[in-house]
C-alpha cells in the first residue's frame, strides 16, 4: 500500500517520476522519513486521504505533507474529503484511481483521470 510507496520512493528515489499515494500510513518518525526522502524532494507527491480514516489517521499525513513543504520539497499535494460510504473511511483507492463515480454504491467522489492526467505531465 502506500507504507510501501513511502518506502519505495525513499529507498529508490531515481526509479519515480511521481508519486500518489492513497490513504498513507506511515509507522516510523516522519522526521526521519522526510530526511530519507530529501533525494526524492523533486519528485510530485499527491497524497489523497480521507479525513475520517480509521485504519490511517489523516492527522499523521497532514504532518507529514506539512514536514515535506517545510523542508522545501516543491511539489506536494494533498486532497482530503470525507468517506460517507464505508465503515472505516478507508476507501481511498476508489477516490484516487476510478474515473466515475458510482452511484450505486454511494461512491460519489472519483478523481481517477485528474490524477493519472497529472501523472502523465
């Protein structure tokens, strides 16, 4: 999940040309994660959280995104809006990837073609 893309960027940060992860959580120092991505500072984040997540508290992500624009990474995003349609708020993956929305299942947010338009910028 996003840990891992976290992870990915900072240990391999030549390898991306962007970043986006969905619903982040990270378990260490975000101090330390942000030292461990400055090779990486370049690199566009957009990070896309729900404010009511309950597995991935929004808050840790808001600092961390807050950390990376202190430290001058130039290109960090954040979208954050509030999950009404699953018990735990953590449905990030249909906010950031699907490119309508679903009326069928109360999905009413999908960001899918803004995001993969700003990947391939």
């Amino acid at each position: 999940g996003a840990f891992a893309c976290l992870e990915l960027v900072a240990r391999r940060p030549t390898y991306f040309a962007a970043v986006v992860p969905a619903a982040a959580h990270y378990e260490e120092e975000l101090e330390e994660l942000v030292s461990r991505l400055a090779p990486a500072q370049n690199i566009p984040f957009w990070f896309i959280h729900a404010l009511n997540d309950q597995s991935c508290p929004y808050g840790d992500i808001k600092k961390l995104v807050c950390k990376m624009r202190g430290r001058s990474f130039p290109n960090v995003h954040i979208t954050s809006y509030e999950d009404t349609w699953s018990k735990t708020g953590h449905a990030s993956d249909f906010v950031a990837y699907r490119s309508k929305p679903c009326s069928d299942t109360g999905r009413p947010l999908a960001m899918g073609n803004e995001v993969f338009a700003w990947l391939l910028q």
